[in-house]
C-alpha cells in the first residue's frame, strides 16, 4: 500500500544495486548504478550517478559486515531523507 502525498507522488528508497557501468569522457569517468527503488520490480530498475546517490543516501553506502559482493540490500528505516519520485 502506497502513502500518496497531496500531489500524488510517494516516497522512494534505494534497495538494491543491481549492476554498474562507467562512461568516459575524454578527460573524466562517471559512474553510473543500476538500483532498485522500493515498490518497483527489478525491471523497473534505473541507471543513477553513483555521486548524487552517495550525496543523498550515504548510510546505504557504509560497509557492513553481512557484504555479499553481488548486491546492497537496505532496510526502508534505515535511510536518511527518501526521494520523491
């Protein structure tokens, strides 16, 4: 069940990572994350500058100990501020 707002938007949360690309430039590298929102399926997912997701989720981005590797996983009660997609 989704909490729409006034405008009909609802809050998003990162989930997962589910893949990463970079594209260059001839003098700079961006990096780019495939992630999963929250009420979205994985074929839904979407490719984000991994800057401006560390600038607005940096818990999601802390090591843990339970590190698989292959994906992020990340509680909803644990993110900072959600977006609003």
């Amino acid at each position: 069940m989704l909490d729409l707002s006034e405008d009909l938007s609802y809050p998003e949360f990162l989930t997962r990572i589910l893949d990463e690309a970079e594209y260059r430039t001839r003098n700079k590298a961006i990096k780019f994350l495939k992630v999963q929102w929250s009420n979205h399926s994985e074929d839904e997912a979407t490719w984000e500058r991994e800057d401006r997701l560390r600038e607005e989720y940096p818990t999601f981005f802390l090591p843990t100990s339970s590190f698989s590797g292959q994906e992020f996983l990340l509680e909803e009660e644990n993110c900072n501020t959600p977006g609003v997609m």
